[in-house]
C-alpha cells in the first residue's frame, strides 16, 4: 500500500472569500498560523521560539559597508558542523543572519573552503568545547579552524556579562525576534527548519537539529566584537593641522 500526503494551504479554500480567509487565519495565535493556514509544520506551545516567520524574515539586501559583521560557529562531526555570516546594524541595533552553511562528517579543510568565501577578515564566534583536542591530531578544534585560515576570535563565546548560559542566549535571541530586532534573509531554509523544530519537552530545549539556531547564539553573544570591512576600517580621519610652525610663546 502506498501513501501520499498533499499539503494544503487556506488559499486553496477557494470556497471561501478572501475576508473570511483573513478571519480564520486572524482567529489562529501568531506562532501558529503557519501551521494551521499552510500546512507548515510546527510544534505547538513546545516551541523554543513561538514566532511567525514572516516576523522575523526579511529581503536580501547587500550588506552596507558600515555594518559590522560576525560569523558563528558551531562544531559538530555526527550533528553537523554549523556556520552562519551574520550582519549587525549597530546604529539600530538589528542583528542580520544573511548566510547560513550545514554539513556532517567532513574535516575542517572542507567546512574552512565554504565559509572563507564570506571573509577571510570576519571574526569567527566559536562555543567553550572548542577547546578540546581533536582525537586524530591532538590539536584544540579552535586551533584548527584558525590554521586553515578562518579569523577565529581569540575566547569562546561568552556574554557581554560573562558566562555561557544557553537560556540567557535564547532569551535575547527571543526578544530580538519579537522586538524586530533579529531578521534572517529569505532562502536560508536550514535555518528555518531548525527554527521551526527548536522545541522544548518538559521544560527543557532538546539538542538536537538545533546547529545552526546555536551558531546564530555564539555570534550573537560576541557581537561586541564583530567588524567592519577592512576598507572602512582602514580610513580614519586625519589629525587637524594645527597651523603652528614653532611653540607658541605662550607655551613658552
């Protein structure tokens, strides 16, 4: 016996009005209306983020030169290896994921050649284990990344307070999402499908499919030290000419 399944949205109930469609779809809390109006699947009040995604998605736009920008890491061999290229408007404080990379089972030359492409001169944010020694070479896993060529930042990943709470992370990444300040560019679909089954059970957040959601974490706790292009950067105003030959006899 075979099974098919046909996912339908509400404009597809063409036997209703465009009005009425508007009330069902009003009538539904916003976390769930992509769910119950487009056949998106979702987890329910089991959600880590209960957040539209039309709240948080955004157009792609190029990066403005004076942003600062801040790449996320999230180490992984069985469970991918995470990476997002982050963009932050800090005059407005808008946190941007703009790219987003996902791969299990490959070795640091491999995930190095996918993300040095973002910027070779944008600062990685990398999480506490990657300190520990990798067991086919005995080197630190941080080490590794930066001898293949990425600008890892020189601490993992703490708070602007200090710590690494996971819960402290989520809260801010949650109340950016609800204060419209966190947006992702459309097509980054791994990291909505992690956004869409980041749940809780009994409380807690389950690990797992959550790479991506982490790596936007660690960027996001170290933002503080994100940068801008190496062009802005290196212009800086000139000092003033003092219009002074010799010391002023009242200097004298």
């Amino acid at each position: 016996m075979t099974k098919h399944i046909t996912r339908m949205e509400i404009d597809d109930a063409e036997h209703y009005t465009p009005e009425q469609r508007q009330a069902i779809i009003d009538s539904y809390p916003e976390h769930e209306r992509e769910a119950r109006t487009k056949g998106i699947p979702s987890l329910g009040s089991g959600r880590v983020f209960p957040i539209a995604e039309d709240a948080i998605l955004c157009e792609p736009i190029p990066i403005p030169k004076h942003w600062h920008q801040i790449i996320g890491i999230d180490f992984g061999w069985e469970h991918p290896f995470a990476a997002t290229r982050n963009a932050w408007d800090k005059d407005n404080d808008v946190f941007y994921v703009v790219a987003s990379y996902c791969e299990a089972k490959a070795t640091p030359p491999i995930h190095v050649a996918a993300v040095k492409p973002w910027g070779d001169w944008i600062p990685c944010a990398w999480p506490h284990d990657g300190l520990q020694h990798d067991k086919g070479s005995g080197n630190e896993l941080a080490k590794q990344y930066k001898t293949h060529g990425l600008k890892m930042l020189d601490e993992h990943a703490t708070h602007a307070a200090g710590g690494i709470g996971i819960e402290a992370g989520i809260t801010e990444m949650l109340e950016r999402m609800q204060t419209g300040r966190l947006k992702v560019f459309r097509g980054q679909e791994q990291w909505l499908e992690e956004f869409r089954y980041y749940r809780r059970e009994d409380g807690l957040i389950v690990k797992e499919r959550d790479d991506l959601i982490s790596a936007t974490r660690y960027a996001i706790m170290m933002r503080r030290f994100a940068k801008q292009p190496p062009s802005v950067e290196r212009w800086k105003p000139k000092p003033r000419y003092s219009g002074y030959s010799v010391v002023p006899t009242c200097l004298r």
